[in-house]
C-alpha cells in the first residue's frame, strides 16, 4: 500500500511512560489519510475487487471513520460510493465522507440499523457490500499497523487495542504474532459497548442491546464472526473502560501530547492510564486508532476537566 497510506508516527511519550511506569509507544493513526485507519482495508479490500473487474459502485455502512476510507478508496479506483451512516453520527464524519465523493444515507440509531438498511441497498443495486470489520482482505489491511509498529520498534513486547467490531485487533493479532509468537495483545472496549469482551470472556459471541459510548466508533452490538474467531485464539487479554476513563484520557492527550483524538482513539491508552491491565510490559505499543472528533463534542468532554501540573511529552 505504499503511496496510499501513510506510514504514521510511532512516538514515545514520556508522560504516559512516567504515569504508568513502563514504556509507552503511541501509534498515531489519527495522523492517516482520512483520519483514522480505516483506509487500509478499505483500500486492500477495493483493490481486490477491482482485480476481477470493473468497481461501478460499492456500498457499505459506518459510523464514520470506515465511511471515510471507503470513499476515498472508490475514489481512486473511479467507483462511485454509497455509505449509510447512523443518524447521530458526528457532523465532521459526514462532511468528510461527502467531501471524498461519497453519497451519505443517515438511518438508524446505531451502526447496526445503518448497516441493515445498507444491506437492503446493496442487494437492490446489485453492488458490492463493504463490510467495516467481517472482511479477511478489511482484516488484512488493518494488519499492516502492526507490521509498521514492529519495523519502528522491535523490542515491542504488548499491543493495546481498541475494539469495536473486532476487524482492527484481528489484524493486528495475526500480523504481530506472525512476527513475534511471544507479543501480548491487549483488546480494550468501553464499559457501554462491550460485546466483544462479553465475546472473548465467554467463548461465544455475544450481542448487546443498545451500545452508547462518547467512543461512537466502536459502538456495535456484536463483533464480526471471522474477527471473533481470531480473537479467541490471538487476543491475550480484554479489559473495559468507563466513559469517564475514556474522556479524561481524550483531554490528556489533548493537553500533554496536543493531539485532538475521538473516543475510540484515546480508548486503548485510557485502560493503561486506568490501570486495568494486568502485568504491564517494558515496551507497550498504543493504537491511537483516529482523531475524527467533532470540536462541539470536544467541547463538551473538556468541560469541568482539571489540567494537571504541566509534564512535557
């Protein structure tokens, strides 16, 4: 994918290495093309299907930062692109989706009546549905973030990820352990929108009712089934986070590192900083998987925030 994405930063904070008291690396893929990470197995899974033939049109649903991947990937290959998108999802997702050339569909209350209502479309149209995570090219894709992470910095011994429908973390698994049998994967979901730890604690997949975190990009009911049979395998530990952990560490980040990062992206950082995972490595490797975060929501999550003293990051 060389000259489609960008091979985004690994950066060492200092600030969250001396709060946690181990290394801590931030993978900065709200840095990516479009914003988030979502571009690569957009891209991978466009560009395979054009291999075998033309692309008119692809069809798929979002909660944003896939929409945005997808439309910049149909742009590149001449298709054009219809993304149907929760109604709450975030202005700045929207505008930026239509501004790759896509045409926004808004229904639902959540991902998966978006992602219902897509199908629906799809199946009318005859185009080709993109699924956002239950994808092996989509996982695929993804993947290449790790591969990225251990060129950068070898000595890695644990990733944490965010997880929403599970397509990120797949990847990431299966491409890290591929380089290093012996690297811990850590998933992380918010307390609101945990299928997927439910999934991985339980040994089966498990579906939630009403997913509602300020991490709006991993609100889905239940993880993708290609996704959750990897994780059972590759993910070492799943932990939860609260929507408070969530905010404060989107307003760290803001503060220390002066990185505007959404929910989702500040969700893996927030379960180390919270201390929920357990025996913390050397060299800790963190997806900051996306920075597409509308400025009124950014508003209303720094309100009532109290800076700690000044640390350099």
């Amino acid at each position: 994918m060389c000259g489609v994405v960008h091979e985004t930063p690994l950066t060492h904070s200092r600030t969250f290495s001396e709060m946690i008291g181990s290394s801590v690396f931030l993978k900065l893929e709200n840095l990516q093309r479009t914003g988030a990470f979502k571009i690569r197995g957009a891209f991978n899974k466009v560009a395979q299907m054009a291999k075998h033939g033309d692309v008119g049109e692809v069809v798929t649903a979002s909660a944003g930062n896939h929409a945005q991947g997808v439309a910049q990937a149909a742009r590149m290959f001449g298709a054009a692109c219809t993304v149907f998108m929760p109604e709450g999802a975030p202005d700045a997702k929207v505008q930026a989706t239509t501004g790759y050339g896509a045409t926004v569909v808004k229904t639902g209350r959540n991902y998966d009546e978006a992602f219902a209502a897509a199908i629906t479309y799809a199946n009318q149209r005859k185009a080709p549905f993109l699924h956002a995570f239950d994808d092996p090219y989509v996982i695929a894709g993804q993947g290449t973030i790790a591969l990225e992470m251990l060129e950068q910095n070898p000595d890695l011994d644990t990733l944490v990820v965010p997880v929403g429908g599970g397509g990120l973390i797949s990847g990431i698994a299966v491409a890290a352990k591929h380089k290093n049998p012996k690297i811990r994967i850590i998933g992380v979901q918010p307390e609101r929108s945990n299928s997927g730890f439910l999934s991985w604690a339980s040994g089966y997949k498990q579906v939630i009712a009403n997913p509602s975190s300020r991490a709006d990009g991993l609100n889905v009911k239940m993880m993708g089934q290609l996704p959750f049979e990897i994780i059972r395998k590759a993910v070492d530990t799943f932990v939860t986070v609260s929507e408070e952990e969530i905010e404060r560490t989107m307003c760290l980040l803001l503060e220390r590192s002066k990185m505007l990062v959404e929910g989702a992206g500040a969700t893996a950082l927030a379960a180390l900083l919270a201390e929920r995972v357990p025996r913390i490595g050397k060299n800790i490797g963190v997806i900051v998987s996306g920075g597409n975060v509308d400025l009124t929501v950014m508003s209303e999550v720094t309100h009532g925030f109290v800076p700690q003293a000044l640390v350099n990051p």
